[in-house]
C-alpha cells in the first residue's frame, strides 16, 4: 500500500517480537483501495474503542507508524507480533505529502452509501468524486469545521455531530472537472506516489502563486479545501501562456525548489506537459 521510500523517509524499521494476546476482536478487511486512515477509523469505532486518536492509544502506536505498515504488518502488530521503531518524532506533516494526514475529504453519496473511503481523496488537488461526480467536502457543510480522521464516528461530524447521510450532495460544477482534466487526471483509486508527488508539486505552485507579496514559503503540505474554490474556479480556466509566466516568476523568485517541481511533475496531465516542456530541459 505504502510505497517503501516513505518509510525510509521517516525512518521507521518494522521489528517482529514475541506477540501477546491483544488482538482486535473484529477485523474488518481493507478494501483493494481504502485509505489506511479509513480503515483504522472503521477498526476503531468497530471494536467499539472510539476514535483513532483512542485506537493509537491503546496501542500505544504512533499515527505514523500505523500509517506505513503493510496490510500484513498492520494484522501482526494488533496480534502483538509486531512493533515499529522510529527515529523521527515530528513525521506527521510530511505524512501530508504522500495523501497520508490526519485531514480528510469526504463525498455525500459515498457517506450515504456507507463505502469506504479512497486513497484518492487524500491527494492535495481532489476536488470531485470519481465515482459519484460530486463535490469532496473537507469541512463539514454543517459547522464549517475541519472533517478529519480523529472524529469519532465516520459518517458524523466530529463537532456538531451532523450525519453526513442527511446532507444534500453538491454535483461538480463544469469548472470542477476542468480543473481535474488540466491539473489532476489521475482517476486511479489506489496508491499512486507519483500522483500524490505531481499533486503536491502543483497546489504548491497555485498556492504560491496565490499569495503573491505574501509569506510564500509556508506551503510545504498544502491543501486545497473548498474554501479555495472561488479561486480555482479561475484557475481551472487559467491560459497556458499564464501558467508558463507564473512558472517564469517561480523560476526566479524559488530556484531550490525547481528540481522538486521538475522530478514530480511527470505524471502526464497538461499542466504538467506545459512544465516539462518549459523547466523540464533547462535546468
Ligand atoms: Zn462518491
Ligand atoms: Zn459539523
């Protein structure tokens, strides 16, 4: 599920010891493509040990450290079997750069389906579901706070306990799914590090494109919520010869993180050609 240069990247070394009877009762099968945070807030609320911050502390597991073991692993280290040790204490927001953080997106049709939630939703620049061709929701359309995997039950709010199978799905607007075209094509459902790097790489770009005089080194886990979309509503329908100016000003303005740009934008979308072809040769 995890690809191995994200352990590396957070030093962390599974371990194998003597296991103990402590096995989760109910086990429920991760789905080929559910997200690891999906799938241990579903072992949570299943064993009826609340949230996934309560599940972590039971087990006395990092966020992390859960997030990076294989689906195999996972099974060994709730029978005890397992243990992980890690050298990197502050690893969470790098989490974000591989769709791994504690924040999620959420789709109503999915929620009133009662289907699991995908990889995909986690990358920086989803904004739709593919499945159901909605509009992902990463705040709750109720209270306007943050939907995030520490919430207690999956299909409610974590603050004002809306159910989310009451609320009114939004279909993607032509915007919406222009941007996915231009920007973010990748429909692929499961693990795909080099999308989540190109995803990363270009909410980077837009953000700091974004916030042009301002503090512009701060977006190294950037996400784009729905609050953003007024403005990417814009930047769906952005002209290529503006993209290649604000790639101009990037150039100048952030040389150390051209390379980053230029080795993560490989994954064929047509922003990323317009990439390649401008930086990709030059540097
Ligand atoms: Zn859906
Ligand atoms: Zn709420």
């Amino acid at each position: 599920m995890v690809p191995v240069d994200v352990r590396r990247a957070l030093y962390l070394e599974p371990v194998e010891r003597e296991g103990d009877a402590r096995g989760l009762l109910v086990r429920p099968v991760r789905t080929s493509h559910q997200c690891r945070q999906d799938h241990l807030m579903q072992l949570a609320e299943m064993n009826s040990l609340g949230s996934l911050r309560d599940l972590l502390r039971s087990y006395k597991a990092s966020f992390s450290s859960l997030m990076v073991l294989s689906d195999d692993e996972l099974q060994r280290f709730f029978e005890g079997k397992l243990t992980l040790r890690s050298r990197n204490s502050k690893s969470v927001p790098s989490l974000k750069a591989w769709g791994l953080g504690l924040q999620g997106r959420i789709c109503l049709v999915c929620m009133d389906e009662e289907m699991v939630v995908p990889q995909y939703f986690n990358y920086p620049l989803s904004l739709i579901c593919p499945i159901h061709e909605t509009v992902l929701l990463d705040v709750c359309d109720g209270c306007d706070s943050s939907i995030l995997y520490t919430r207690k039950h999956r299909l409610r709010c974590g603050r004002c306990q809306r159910d989310f199978r009451e609320s009114t799905p939004i279909p993607a607007a032509d915007w919406a799914k222009e941007f996915r075209r231009r920007f973010s094509p990748g429909k692929e459902l499961g693990f795909c590090s080099v999308k989540s790097h190109s995803d990363l790489a270009i909410a980077r770009l837009l953000l700091w494109y974004q916030s042009a005089g301002g503090n512009r080194s701060r977006y190294n886990y950037p996400h784009l919520s729905v609050r953003h979309h007024p403005w990417l509503e814009r930047v769906a329908y952005m002209a290529d010869h503006l993209i290649e100016q604000v790639l101009e000003e990037f150039r100048n303005e952030s040389p150390k993180r051209l390379d980053n740009l230029i080795a993560w934008t490989r994954c064929p979308t047509p922003v990323n050609s317009i990439i390649q072809g401008l930086l990709g040769n030059s540097v």
